[in-house]
C-alpha cells in the first residue's frame, strides 16, 4: 500500500499537482477517482455479475435460488461494495492525516453495518418467501421467526455502530446494557410479553394461518390469516367490509353552489366529507358561535357503532338553558 501510495505522488507530482502547492487538489483528485472507481464497480457488478447470476438461477429445477438471486437481494448486496472500496482505497488520499483518515475510516465502517443490515434483513424476507412456497412450512406460523431474526440482526448492528461512535467494543456497550436491564425491562414490559407470546406461538406450533378462532374481548370470530410476533390477525367469519360511498360530480356541483364546499376543491368528495366541511361552514357563520376561537369538525376514531364525529367550538351563551337548546339545535341539524 506504502509503494502504491508513493507511485501515485511521485506520478502526480509529474502532473505539477505537487504536495508543496497543491495538496489538497491532489487529495480532491485522488478522491474523484476512488468515487469512480466505486460507482464502475457497482455499475459492472450490476449489468454484468446480476444478470450471469439470475440467468444460471434460471436454468436450475429448483425455485428457492430464484428468490435468493432475485434484484431485492442482489441490489442489496450490490451496496456492499462502495463502502468496501471506500475503506481500502481512502489512505492513498489521506494516509498521511491519520486523525482525518480514522475519522473516514468510522464513517465507512457505520456505512458497511448499515448495508449489511438492509441485506440480511432482504435475504431473510427472501427466505421467509422460499419457507411460504414449500409444501411443508407454508402453513406454519413462521413469520414471528423471521422477524425475531431481523430484530437481532438490528439490534447487533445497533451496538456495533455505537461501538465505533465511542471507540468501545461491543462487550463493553452489553455490560452497561445489562446495568440497566431492569429498567429496560420495566418501560417495555408490555412489549416483551408480547415479544414472547409471538415466539411461543411460532416455535411451539401452536396457531397457524387457516385455525379458527374466537376472542370475544378483541370481536374476533374467524381464520387465522397471518401469524406475527406482536399480533394475529383474524378474517371474520361474515367477511364484512365498509365502505364510504362517493360523491357523483352532480352532488358535489349542487353542494358548491350551495356553499357547504369549498369552490377550489378539486379531488374527489366522499359523503362524510362533505358533510364535514357543510358542518364546519355552518358553524362559522352561525351567530351563536364565536367565530374568533378555535372551531373544528373532524372524526374520531371508528367502532362498532360508526365513525363518531365530533364538534369543537365556543358558543357565545353562558347560561344553561340557551346553551343545552343551541347544543340540541345543533344536533337535530347533523341528524337531519
């Protein structure tokens, strides 16, 4: 590395970019071309290593290596290299600033984690595709599996990049993680339980895709569709959906002349909306209403009942009476 470094400042120099007057436009140089070295890397690894692999992939029998050698995973792995490259070639540049080099070196080292996090976490989604096609494991609740895996693999990653953040090892950062682990365990004991439950489900066997089951607490009353390590979700037996009809361009013309819409609004208007904005239009200019506080219309979050709607405003009446008979008016008026 020493004799290729002196190469290039001996060839350099005989450019005129000497150290003496331009060291820094020689290091600007040196780093243009690691950049290009980089990007030709990725490039001839993307239109000539990708398409040899996935065309070898394709002339075999078998369909788990089309999912490992399919674009997510080897454009993951195709990330690789720049930070690879990055960290062999950047002391040509920089071998002699060894602070500054050290410093590039961390940033290429947490850039190195990050890509090899996203691979891994590609390769086993990869592998989660594979287990759903097999005949065998498709209809084992492997999914929790899975995403116990991906929590690990960001988890180390989590500490190693924490690691080269404070020049720390990752046994140390683990030793002072376990100090404190009882009370990691107390803010996210909820979390933990339910980490666990969803292992227990997967690794035990214990529900799978296609059981029925009922859970009156939660109105769940039908199939497993998907097992995961925090829920489970269950389509019900009647299948019911709900849907929120749609304006016709008719309503939507007669509602703005009218002025219960706004006369720029230009997307499509679904019947709660519509009635949102009337409402809102009508709270603003009644006179009973202070106009000079907040005033808002929206809707909360559905039941079983519907979808609830709820009115915030400040009403000029301060006695009871007047104030019960406004909120009564205001209520016949949404009703009808």
């Amino acid at each position: 590395m020493d004799n290729l470094n002196q190469d290039l400042t001996s060839l350099l120099r005989r450019a005129g970019l000497d150290n003496s007057g331009g060291e820094w436009g020689s290091r600007i140089l040196l780093v243009a071309g690691i950049v290009l070295v980089c990007y030709l890397a990725v490039k001839l690894f993307r239109h000539l290593v990708i398409p040899a692999l996935q065309r070898i992939s394709a002339q075999t029998r078998t369909m788990w290596d089309d999912h490992l050698f399919d674009d997510k995973v080897l454009h993951a792995a195709c990330r690789l290299i720049p930070p690879v490259l990055l960290y062999l070639l950047l002391p040509l540049a920089f071998g002699d600033d060894p602070s500054l080099l050290k410093l590039l070196h961390k940033g290429c080292s947490i850039y190195l984690i990050v890509v090899t996090i996203a691979l891994l976490n590609t390769f086993l989604s990869a592998l989660y595709d594979i287990s759903n096609k097999h005949e065998t494991l498709r209809d084992r609740p492997l999914k929790g599996i899975y995403q116990m895996l991906k929590l690990v693999t960001v988890s180390v990653g989590i500490v190693l990049i924490i690691g080269i953040l404070i020049d720390r090892n990752a046994t140390s950062i683990l030793a002072g993680l376990g100090a404190s682990a009882a009370v990691l365990m107390l803010i996210f004991k909820d979390s933990i339980l339910g980490l666990v439950a969803g292992v227990q489900l997967s690794a035990n066997d214990m529900l799978r895709p296609g059981d029925w089951i009922t859970m009156s607490k939660y109105g769940a009353d039908g199939y497993v569709i998907e097992v995961t390590l925090t829920t489970v979700k269950v389509q019900n037996f009647d299948k019911t959906i709900t849907t929120i009809p749609r304006c016709t361009p008719e309503e939507t013309a007669r509602l703005r002349e009218k002025g219960y819409l706004a006369a720029d609004t230009s997307q499509e208007i679904v019947n709660l909306q519509a009635l949102r904005e009337y409402l809102a239009n009508y709270l603003r200019n009644c006179p009973d209403v202070r106009s000079d506080l907040m005033l808002m219309v929206r809707t909360l979050q559905p039941t079983s009942e519907g979808v609830p709607l709820e009115f915030y405003c400040f009403t000029r009446h301060f006695e009871w009476i007047p104030y019960e008979a406004f909120q009564s008016a205001l209520t016949d008026r949404v009703l009808t």
